[in-house]
C-alpha cells in the first residue's frame, strides 16, 4: 500500500519552540556552539537547521571547536573514510574536555541512524553528551535541555514510521543569496552498495504550498540562487495523494522569479521527458544537470539495482542535449564495485569518454555493513581499486580541461560568492554551469550576478574578466 506522508503535527513543533524559549533563559546552559559537518548537501541544509535551533536557544557561534561550549558533529555515513574522519575528530574532543571539563559534544546525522552505531557510541565514546539520528532533528532542543538539566548523556535514535516531515523550524542560512530548499526527504531505490534508505527512511514529500510558500519568502530576501534538495528528486509528490510531480513542482518554483533554480540529486531512471522539458523551457533554471551514472557496464548496473541500461542512459544525455545544447553534466562513478573485471572498468572509461562530463566525483567503492553488495563475493583489492580510479581521474581530467578550452571568449553569468581563497584581490562565484569562476573584482559585488568573459580554463575552475576590469 501507499504511504501518505504527513507533517509532524503542529503541537509536537510548538513544545519544541516552548522548550527552545525555556532553555534561552535556564542558567548554566552552554553559551556558545560550534557545528562539523560532514557529507552532502542534505546534511549541510540539516546543519542550518541545527544552527538555527541553537541560536533561538541563546547559544552564539564559536569562531572554531576549541572555544565553544557545544560541538555537535553532523555526520555522514556514505562512504567509510567519511565515518572514521567523524570519529577521529570526534575523539580529539576527548582531550579537549580534559581541559574544559563543561565542553559538550554531540553527534548526529546519518551515522547515529546506523543499526547498531547508537550502542557502539554508548559503549566506546563515554565522553559523548548526546547522540541522535536522521528522524529526530526536530526533536534536537528536548533532547539539548535534557542533557543541560540531568547532567548526564543523552542518546535517542528512532525509525520514521509515519513518514512525517518536519516543518517550521528556525533555520539560519549559510549564505544570504544561495539557499537550499528541501523538497523531500528520504529513497525508496535501496541500490545495492548504499545505506542512504536505511539511515534516512522512506521518501517523504513535503506539501507543494509549503515549498512554494518558502521559495516565495527567499525571493523576497533577495536569494539570487536556490537549489532544491533530495535523494531523487525526481521521485517528488509520489508518496501524496494527488501530489504534484516534480516538473510540475519545478515549473511553479521556475514561476517565483528567483534569477537561478538548480536541483539535485536526479535518479537516471526517473529523468522524465517532461521533466527536461520544463528545464528546456524554464526562465531561471540553470543549465546544469548532476546525473549520477555510478558504473559504464550493463552487468554491474544491474548488480547495483540501478535499474536503467548504459544505452538507456546514454539516451537521456542524448535528449537532454537535443533540447538544452549547452547544458553541463556532473556525475558520480564508482571503481572496483565487487567483481568488477578490468573490461567492465573500462565500461565506465568509455561511457565517461562518451558522455564527455564537465565534472564527476569519483569513489572507490566502500562496503557498508548491511546492504547487499557487502556481502557480494569478489571485493576488490585496494591495489587494483587504485589504480582503477587513477585511471578514471585521468580520463576526467582531460575531458574537464578540454571542455573547459570551448568555455573560453564565452560571457558566463557569475554569481559572487566570496574573494578567491588564493588570492583575496580576486573574487570567485559559480557561473550557471555550477563552475567556480575567478575574476578581479571587489567584494561589493559580492551576491550580484555579474557578467563575465571566460579567459583562462584551469584545472577545476575558470578564470575571466569583468567589462570594467576589461577598460581600466
Ligand atoms: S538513489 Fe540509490 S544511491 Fe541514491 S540515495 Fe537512493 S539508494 Fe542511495
């Protein structure tokens, strides 16, 4: 049976804004917080949640770790490497409170929704505070006040058996021009080597209006940028009676009027036609697609429960660019999923050379306890995973350079974000591509859209110059 997703109910959110307001004014809380997040966009769009959770409950942010009363570790449990940095950081804190015996620490996020990782944490890291999962944010200022008033840890980890979404709580935006819009929450795709459906549950869509409604108060702002978030959201307003699908989502948000509306992430096989339709025919939505292939091989698709074919694939790029000519592909590629032969690696070598991406994360593929693939006989050794993904970033990087030559002469539109990290006399941004672009500028530009002329292609980014700068 369909599930219909619901929204937490009003009252629940309403203790939570009474509980934030008490704590604001109890003595001895922690006066200040400091936020380590780790993984994807999702989790970064968590953590301004968290930020504004805290805030409401009087805390200021600490400039780093070492000076704040409260560290809460936002964490990512993708990939193992992002686990063991999580807890490596995690116990440094440790000597940390040695020192400041008042210092607490918390972790959250998809980790602590690991079977199992709540008990381990219990067990290993006794200096932890307070630990909680994907399910519970909602919950974090009961759960903060607990561990404030009985002086001892406190550990909540639940399942989202109502496929509820939250709504309503405090936020504070990391960037006033770009923001993050989440649409939906959750997968139903369970792909073979990934924990994602375990850690954040089923797909739960929030109501269009509500999307709609937040969308309508960042153009008042000012947002310049917004970027709609979900685990495929493709898949949007399936779990709701009568829901609004995702190119009927997008159409309405393109409607608002914000000069730039991007999306991630987007499953291949729901990429409908109408849905490159409304990116074709949209005024403000970028054109730019991360379109996560993961393997260039039919068998291992299939393997991973990817459910689409190469050809099927390559067939949507092909559509895609039939209708947008210019727009810019990102993906993601795993090397050494188990069993892979040197010939089906070579499967992805050549899909990445067909498809010719801008850009592509890629990953030697980690084994996560409980999904299929970790159980799969033919794991990879380290040697060989290395030197197939040395391989595949080599591909890349070629193609990243040679797309970048055709960028060259061309007028991008830069969003400006910040001064360059390298060189604070120049100010970077990203262009509609999603490519970050450097340029001589001044920091008054910055969360303008300024035009600028592409005239250097560098590893990962662009460097171009402004119409002033060009006569002075
Ligand atoms: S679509 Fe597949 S890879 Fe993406 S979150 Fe869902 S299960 Fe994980």
């Amino acid at each position: 049976m369909r599930r219909i997703t619901q929204e937490i109910p009003q009252e629940v959110i309403l203790e939570e804004k009474e509980t934030m307001a008490r704590v604001r004014s109890m003595q001895g809380r922690p006066a200040s917080y400091y936020i380590v997040t780790y993984g994807c966009q999702m989790n970064a769009h968590d953590s301004e949640s968290l930020e504004g959770m805290l805030q409401e409950m009087g805390l200021r942010g600490a400039p780093d770790r070492t000076c704040a009363d409260f560290v809460i570790f936002n964490t990512c449990c993708v990939r193992d490497n992002a686990e063991r940095r999580a807890l490596g950081n995690v116990t440094w804190l440790k000597e940390l409170k040695k020192t400041n015996p008042d210092l607490r620490v918390a972790v959250c996020g998809c980790m602590i929704q690991e079977p199992g990782m709540a008990d381990q944490i219990l067990r290993t890291y006794p200096f932890i505070d307070l630990a909680f999962g994907t399910h519970n944010l909602y919950h974090f200022p009961t759960l903060f006040e607990q561990m404030v008033i009985r002086q001892r840890r406190v550990i909540e980890v639940v399942n989202d058996d109502l496929g509820s979404v939250p709504e309503e709580l405090p936020i504070v935006r990391a960037n006033p021009y770009q923001a993050y819009i989440t649409i939906m929450y959750g997968c139903n795709n369970f792909c073979s080597y990934c924990i994602v459906p375990s850690v954040r549950g089923r797909e739960r869509s929030r109501e269009p209006g509500r999307i709609l409604e937040e969308a309508e108060q960042l153009r008042r702002e000012g947002v310049k940028e917004i970027m709609l978030l979900g685990q495929n959201v493709n898949s949007y307003g399936l779990d709701r009676e009568n829901g609004m699908t995702f190119p009927q989502l997008l159409r309405e948000i393109d409607g608002i009027g914000i000069e730039r509306v991007r999306f991630m992430t987007s499953h291949p096989k729901d990429l409908s036609v109408e849905l490159m339709d409304v990116m074709a025919n949209g005024k403000h939505i970028c054109p730019q697609l991360h379109l996560p292939v993961q393997h260039g091989n039919n068998r291992i698709l299939k393997s991973m429960n990817r459910r689409y074919t190469r050809e099927a694939y390559l067939e949507k790029v092909r559509m895609l660019r039939e209708r947008i000519p210019n727009i810019s592909l990102s993906t993601d590629l795993i090397v050494a999923y188990p069993g892979e032969t040197e010939e089906e690696f070579l499967d992805t070598c050549s899909l990445v050379e067909e498809v010719r991406y801008d850009s592509a994360f890629t990953f030697i593929y980690s084994p996560r306890t409980g999904t299929p693939a970790a159980k799969m006989p033919g794991q990879i050794d380290p040697e060989t995973a290395s030197a197939r993904i040395q391989k595949l970033i080599a591909i890349q990087k070629r193609i990243t350079a040679e797309n970048f030559q055709n960028y060259l002469g061309q007028c991008h539109q830069v969003l400006v974000d910040a001064p360059s990290r390298r060189d604070p006399r120049q100010m970077s941004g990203k262009n509609e591509y999603n490519i970050t672009v450097n340029f001589d500028g001044t920091p008054d530009l910055i969360g303008q859209i300024v035009p600028v002329t592409i005239t250097e292609a560098r590893e990962t980014t662009l460097r171009g110059t402004t119409a002033e700068a060009k006569h002075d």
